[in-house]
C-alpha cells in the first residue's frame, strides 16, 4: 500500500470518528457548561464582593452545544417544509 493512501485513509477515518463522536455527544447531552461563568451561573462583580446571574446562560450554568444547536435548526426547517 503506498504511504500517501496510507495517510489520505488514516486522515479520512479519523475526521470520521470525531464527527461522528461529537454527534452522538450532542445527542446524548445537548448542553455544556457555560464558558463565561464556569457553569456556577453566577459571576463576581468587578467591584465589591458581590455576585450577579451570568447573562450568557441566564443563571443556569448550562449553554446548547453549537451542533445541538443545528440540528434543532435543521430538523425545524424538516418539519416546517413537511407540513
């Protein structure tokens, strides 16, 4: 087998994996912890010693993933073209 062959399949297997793993990793659980506040859902005020709700995640802690995002999106417009 010639190593260029090799590498192309190795590559295209791999790309594979991972979007297929990201995929049932938004199926299985939709949401992540918000990058903003760390998941707490709350975050320090920037004067005193005080704490606020985190707006990104609207003091849950939680934010959709990007992909679960999509495919709400696409499986909306399925069913609005469907009807």
């Amino acid at each position: 087998m010639d190593p260029a062959l090799f590498i192309a399949i190795a590559v295209i297997f791999t790309t594979l994996f991972i979007t297929v793993r990201y995929a049932a990793e938004c199926y299985i659980r939709p949401f992540r912890r918000c990058r903003s506040c760390h998941g707490k859902g709350r975050k320090p005020n920037r004067i005193g010693r005080g704490t606020h709700e985190c707006r990104r995640c609207r003091a849950t802690g939680l934010r959709l993933r990007i992909g679960r995002h999509l495919w709400n999106h696409f499986r909306a417009l399925h069913r609005d073209a469907t009807r």
